[in-house]
C-alpha cells in the first residue's frame, strides 16, 4: 500500500538523484567529478501568504528537476530510499 506525503506551507520533498558509477560505455566515473547535487521534486507544500495576505504557490511542481544546495534541509527516510525536505533554496532546471 503506498503513503501519500503532505507538505505544509513552503516544504518541498526532493529525491537526490544519484548518477552513475560508469558510462554506457563502461567507463568508470570518479565521484569527485559527479559534484553537481540534482534532485527531482516528490512533494510540494501548498506554498505561504505573503505580507498582503495573498498566497504565493511554490515555484517548483512534482516531477521537476531542481538543483540542490550542498547542505540544505533536512534528510528524511520514506521507504527505502532517502530524501531531503524543505529545500527552499533549489533552483529549478530544464
């Protein structure tokens, strides 16, 4: 049975993708030159009023590639695998 997520307010769940250790080719892939932290986003909060009372959505959707702060948020398990929530800093790529 899957577990539906709710984020409040401004929280954002991200799954880091993990690249590759070898190319399809074969080659083997240092870690150093995998440094660049990608994530795609799970769960999205509703997003937050600002000071006029209007609400603000977050800027990210489910599903959208985000690009991830080095030590940002907070790493939570759900399953098997592990997540980052409340990445409010990620930039959105693509």
């Amino acid at each position: 049975m899957a577990k539906r997520l709710t984020l409040l307010l401004n929280g954002v769940l991200v799954e880091k993708i993990v690249p590759p250790a070898k190319t399809h080719a074969g080659i083997l892939v240092p870690e150093t030159s995998n440094k660049l932290n990608s994530g795609k986003v799970l769960v999205v909060g509703p997003g937050l009023p600002d000071k006029s009372g209007n609400h603000v959505p977050v800027a990210v959707k489910e599903g959208d590639t985000v690009l991830l702060p080095e030590y940002e948020g907070t790493t939570v398990k759900h399953g098997e695998k592990e997540k980052l929530h409340q990445v409010t800093s990620a930039v959105k790529t693509g």
